[in-house]
C-alpha cells in the first residue's frame, strides 16, 4: 500500500517499475492512493513486466483538489492475470487529469483496465486514451466510465481505446461509458478495433 499526500503548490514526478523475472507463480494485490492539494502536480509513470505465471490486482486512487493536475501513464506488458483499477475524483473545481496506458499481451495473458473518472465538480477536464495490442491466445477488457455529476457544470470528459488484433485467436471487449447527470458539459467516448 502506498499513500502520497501532495502539498499545495508542490510537482512531483515518480517512475514506478515492477519486474519479476524468475518462473514462480505469485498473486500482487496493490493499492494506491494519492491526494493532489490546491495548484499541486502530479506526473505518474507505472510501467509493469512480471512473468507469466504472476496475478497482478492494482488499484490506483486519485483525489484531486482546486486548480490540481493529475497524469496517469500506465505500461502492461507482463502477468498472466492482470487488473488495473484506477479511480479519480474530481474534489474540487478546476481539476484536470490525463491517464494514458498501454497494453501488450501475448500468449494466454488476459488484461483488464477499468477507469472511473467522478466528475463531481464544475470546470474539471478529464482524458483517456487506452490502447491495447494483442497476440497469441490473449485477450483484454477495457472498461471506462466518466461520471459527470449533477452540478457539475462546464465538464469536459473525453474518452479513447483503441486496440489492434494480430492474432485469430486474441480478443479484446471495449466497454466505454458516460453517465452524465448535468447539461453543460462536452463529453466524448470512442472504440475501436
């Protein structure tokens, strides 16, 4: 578990790698979580190649504060059985967060990606972008909602996957979602395979 409490003000950048190179079977269940205060920044950069044979249960958690800026870049390139969770809340108004990430499974993998951004606030902008590339017998799950609450007007959520099949044999299922309680806002969802 990890928990980072971002001053008013402060930037941070933090590269995060997670490697596991031998052929045991190991089950990692992580959780995350961040609070971005007032004018704060984060830059985050999560890049994970375990082996084969690893589970890997990842829950990151954001909190982001007035006039705070979050980005979320995520690499998946290892584990057999991988789900990453990442929750952001808009706290306050005039938030702003990017997640990126990118996934590459090959042979039996399986990844799954699950986003909620929680617009509760007027004048946050979110993006994502998820893209998957698969192969061998692999298959992947994106599932992205944006949550766009009641008084949370001048909203801007946009949201991206794409994924490219190199094998007959792969899947993926894209699941994009917006839920908006609220008039004011521009928001977007796209798929593609």
């Amino acid at each position: 578990r990890i928990h980072i409490n971002i001053d008013s003000g402060s930037e941070i950048e933090i590269w995060k790698t997670e490697s596991g190179i031998d052929n045991n079977s190991h089950f990692i269940n992580s959780v995350t979580e961040v609070i971005v205060h007032e004018n704060a920044s984060l830059k985050w950069t999560n890049a994970q190649e375990f082996n084969s044979q690893t589970g890997h249960i990842y829950s990151f958690n954001i909190s982001i504060k007035k006039d705070a800026y979050a980005k979320y870049n995520s690499f998946e390139f290892g584990g057999g059985f991988v789900r990453n969770d990442i929750h952001t809340h808009f706290d306050a108004s005039n938030g702003d967060c990017e997640i990126n990430n990118l996934f590459i499974p090959n042979g039996k993998q399986h990844i799954d990606i699950s986003t909620m951004m929680h617009h509760k606030n007027p004048l946050c902008s979110s993006r994502q972008l998820v893209k998957g590339i698969l192969g061998g017998n692999s298959t992947a799950v994106f599932r992205g909602l944006a949550n766009v609450y009641k008084e949370a007007g001048k909203t801007n959520a946009q949201q991206n996957n794409k994924n490219l099949i190199l094998s007959p044999s792969a899947r993926v299922n894209s699941i994009p979602q917006l839920e908006i309680y609220e008039d004011d806002v521009k928001c977007s969802h796209g798929s593609t395979t």
